[in-house]
C-alpha cells in the first residue's frame, strides 16, 4: 500500500509520524510524498490554535473533495482523532522487527520521550487529547538512543508533551538528559521546550557540564507579567523566569535562548505586554514564538471577560516576533570569525542548524565549497565544523574547517 503522511504542529507530532512511518516501512508499505499516487493519506492533526485546526481541517476538506475515493486517517491533537494503529493496516508482511522499527529519514534523530500533561493551564485545549502525563522507560529511552547513535545520527532531538513531567525509575529529565549525553561524545543531544523553574535550574547545569548537550533553552515563558501568569495557571512567576536565563548565560554565555509567548490573553494590559517586551530585551531572547490569544473551546480562558480584539492580539504578536528576530541577527553576528559545529541536513548546499539553533549554509564562492560539493562523500546527518565568514538575517554563511570532521 502506498501511504502519504502530512503532519501539522510541534516536534512531537512530528516524531510520532516519523515513528509510524518507520512502522509503516518494516510492515512493506511504500511512503509517498504525493496524495495522487497514496492509497491511503494520514493526517496528524493540531488543535493548539484555531488557526492550526483550521489550516488541518481545510486540507481535510480539500483531499476529500479531490480524492473521494482515497482512505484518510485523521490522528494527533484534533478531535474525532484516533491513534494510528498500524496492525490495522493491511500488511505486505507478516513478521515484524523484535523491537520498533527506528525512523531514518531525517537528517536529525527526534526521540519521543514523554506525553500527556497535567498542569490545567487555563489556556491549552492539549490535555484534552493527550490525556495525563506518562514517560517512556528511563532504560528504553537510552537503548533507542544508542540506536539512533548507531544509526549514523550526530544530534537527537528530545521531545515530549511537557519535557518537565517526565519521570520513570527515579529519574527525571535532568537525569535523562546526562545520561543521553554520556552515550558518545560525537553525538549531540538538543532538547525540546521545557518549563522554567527549578527543575529548569537544574538542567542548566547539566547542560554546563556536558558540552554535547547543545547550547539552547527553549522555555515555554508565555507571558512576563505575573498577573497574566497566574491567570494562565503557569506553575512559576517572570522572576523565575529572569533567575532562570541569568544563570543559564551565567554558566553557557554562548547559549540561545528560545521561548513561546502567548500576546493579547484576556485582560492583558499596555503594562502587562511591556512586561513581556521587557523580559525580552533583558534576556536578549533569539528564537521567539510568539502567538495571538486563540480561544479554544473547552478551556477556561475561552470563557474569561476582558477579551482583547483580534487585530490587537496581532500587533502585539508582531512586536514580540520582531524583538525576537533583531535579538537574533544581533546573536548571530557573534560568531563571525569562529568556527561552529553543524549537523548538515542539506548537500548542496551543505547547510543546517548549529548546537546554538543558528542555520548556517556554506557559501558557494569557496573553493572549498566546490570540493565538498563535487565529493560523492555525502554529508548528510554528520557534524562538521565550518568557519563563520558572515551572519545575514539571523542566518551564518561560511566555509568547511579543512579536517574538520
């Protein structure tokens, strides 16, 4: 059977379909990037803004207006959603691998690790489809690391629903993360956004003393202001949140922080968004994620007074994005005349993203350049290290480290 995927939303939708399309693979199905030639097209939905569900919806209702015959699977974050069950799946073959099938089709390795959550923020319609938090076994999350390891992958990509719940033997994710980076010094270990706090604190260090893990925070801050915080049930305050990014350029100076912000929740104040802006300014926030309000039914914030008008909620979504994207070009134009490790993704180009969440393309006026380019030596999924030559738009441009690999 020819099977086509689409998958909208986070890192973790994204690892959830590239495991089943590994299961897919070791049953003798065909992976199709066409809906043409699919007989079957899956669908991994999201639901975490209404813009999401409707962009998801929209497709739906274009593939079954196009394609009325085909067979469609609605899976992931979307109501009338169901787990893909891939033993339900007409098979090609009947014996299947002793242990699950590994995803090989990216250039970097995604390792779910964690699902569920059970914070109750006001705004988040996720629990809902993935119910109360649970953790891969500390013991099999690192056997299917080494796997990955042994796979060829230079960098794992950590994902969960909420990183910060995971739990299994004693362990949390402060512990996992060390343990993943002691698999092999020459692959790198990037996790997914996490929640600041102490917890968060703690995994600052570890990141400190193991320099495989790569040098970037994602926090899932949401909002500088306190009085907006607690109206989202966030489990901390802005001043954790300023504790948290001090220490973490404390110990990494290096590091790129990263963070999600929601603009225009209800009742959000001119002083309450200056708060926000602030926190980005001190911290110097590059990699920013920031989204209008979206009211999603079901949640409490959806029925909360004080609504702020859409176009409001834009604006204001729109300033924080910019600040993050000037932080950004300023962050980048740090490492003019240094080297960087890259996990290429791209030949040619050779290009991708370094430990500090910066892409990097390789300039093609090098000769250098021409040399790697015309080798038939792929790249790919391998760390190497490149010499910064210029930074442009938040994005680095070089040339290849002779031996650098």
């Amino acid at each position: 059977m020819n099977i086509c995927f689409e998958t909208f939303g986070c890192r973790l939708n994204r690892a959830e379909t590239l495991d089943d399309q590994a299961r897919c693979v070791a049953r003798g199905h065909r992976l199709v990037s066409s809906h043409a030639d699919a007989d079957m097209i899956v669908i991994r939905g999201c639901s975490v803004t209404a813009r999401a569900q409707r962009d998801c919806e929209k497709l739906i209702g274009h593939l079954r207006e196009k394609y009325p015959g085909k067979r469609l699977f609605l899976t992931g974050c979307m109501p009338n959603a169901k787990k893909l069950e891939i033993s339900n799946v007409s098979r090609a073959v009947e014996v299947m691998p002793s242990k699950p099938p590994l995803p090989t089709f990216t250039a970097r390795a995604y390792l779910k690790v964690q699902d569920g959550c059970s914070c109750g923020c006001t705004f988040c319609i996720v629990p809902k489809f993935r119910g109360e938090p649970r953790s891969v076994p500390f013991t099999e999350v690192l056997d299917r690391a080494k796997r990955f390891i042994d796979a060829g992958y230079s960098e794992i990509v950590v994902t969960g629903c909420n990183l910060m719940l995971y739990s299994s033997q004693g362990r949390r994710l402060t512990d996992l993360a060390a343990a993943l980076a002691g698999l092999s010094s020459g692959c790198r270990i990037r996790l997914g956004s996490v929640e600041p706090g102490a917890q968060a604190m703690e995994l600052a260090g570890a990141m400190a003393e193991n320099a495989n893990i790569c040098r970037f925070l994602h926090l899932s801050v949401q909002s500088g202001s306190d009085v907006v915080l607690k109206a989202m049930r966030r489990p901390y305050s802005a001043k954790d949140v300023d504790a948290l990014a001090v220490e973490a350029k404390r110990l990494m100076p290096d590091i790129c922080l990263g963070c999600d912000l929601i603009a225009g929740f209800p009742d959000e104040g001119e002083m309450d968004f200056r708060l926000t802006k602030g926190l980005l300014v001190r911290h110097h926030f590059t990699n920013v994620h920031a989204f209008p309000f979206s009211e999603r039914p079901g949640t409490l914030a959806a029925a909360m007074p004080g609504r702020i008008l859409p176009d409001i909620r834009k604006k204001r979504a729109r300033d924080l994005a910019e600040l993050g994207a000037e932080s950004r070009r300023n962050f980048a134009k740090r490492f003019v005349g240094r080297t960087v490790d890259v996990v290429v993704e791209n030949d040619n180009p050779p290009s991708g993203w370094t430990g500090e969440y910066l892409w990097f393309e390789a300039s093609q006026a090098t000769g250098m350049f021409r040399t790697i380019t015309t080798s038939r030596v792929s790249l790919r999924k391998k760390c190497v290290k490149f010499m910064v030559r210029s930074a442009h738009g938040g994005n680095l441009y070089g040339e290849p480290v002779a031996g650098g690999r």
